[in-house]
C-alpha cells in the first residue's frame, strides 16, 4: 500500500514538472515571438498619421496620373489599368526590380488594380514592365516629429 502511494505520488510529480516546464517554454517562446513582432512593427511601421490616406494612381492611354505620388508611411497606393490591354506592374527600375511591401510584380489586365501598404520610406519607382516606358514614382515621407 506504502510504496504504491509513493509511486504514484512521484508519478503525479514527474507529470505536475513535465507540464509546468513544457508550459513555460511555451508561453516565453509565445511571448518573445510577440514581442519580437511587436518590436518589428514598431520599427518598419512607425506610422504618419492616425488617418492613412489612400492615394489613387490611373494608367490611361498609357499614361500614368498623377506621375508622382506624394504620401507618407502607412498611406497605401491604388494603381489602376484602365487601358484595354494587360500589364505588368513592377517596383524598381526596369532592369532590377526591387520587391515593395512584398510585390514585386503584379499582372493588371483592363479595370483591375493592385493597393500597396506604404511600409517604407524614400522615393520609388514602379513600371509597366511590358511596356516600360509606362512608369511613375511615389516619395514615403516618414513620420515629422
Ligand atoms: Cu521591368
């Protein structure tokens, strides 16, 4: 009676430090992915205002209005084919394409469009690739303080 007392009681403390380390792991490796994104989300979004604002960008006979977009961090960027033929739009130089808020080509054919997030500040570019010489460029201010 004595030692199976005894076996069990060991056994419920093996289980009770199983689950009080497993949990532990748990909620610090939780917490530091949390505040891990929270610090990069602080970092790469550190908005400009409280009211982002949705600038409109339209492709018509195949030119790009307005050519230059001005906007500051967090705003987004609607660019619209409204031409009767596909596109590819692409960030950066023709040559090079450099990936913006994780696009780096996007198909439009007449009518549709793609929305960016402005995530990043400096001054960018965007073409159609397949005729390139269909391009703007759009400057991020970040925040003023
Ligand atoms: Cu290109």
């Amino acid at each position: 009676m004595h030692s199976t007392n005894g076996k069990l009681k060991t056994g419920l403390i093996i289980v009770a430090a199983v689950v009080a380390i497993g949990g532990t792991i748990f909620g610090s490796t939780y917490l530091g992915n949390r505040l891990l994104n929270q610090k990069a989300t602080g970092t790469s979004q550190t908005c400009a205002s409280d009211h982002p604002v949705n600038h409109k960008v339209v492709i018509q006979n195949d030119v790009v209005t307005p050519k230059n977009t001005v906007a500051s961090l967090c705003d987004t960027l609607t660019i619209t084919d409204l031409d009767n033929k596909e596109r590819l739009m692409a960030f950066g130089v023709h040559s090079g394409h450099v990936p913006y808020d994780g696009v780096e080509e996007k198909a439009l054919s007449k009518g549709q469009s793609l929305t960016i997030t402005l995530v990043q500040a400096g001054n960018f570019l965007f073409h159609d690739h397949e005729q390139d010489e269909v391009r703007g460029t759009f400057t991020v201010h970040a925040k003023q303080d």
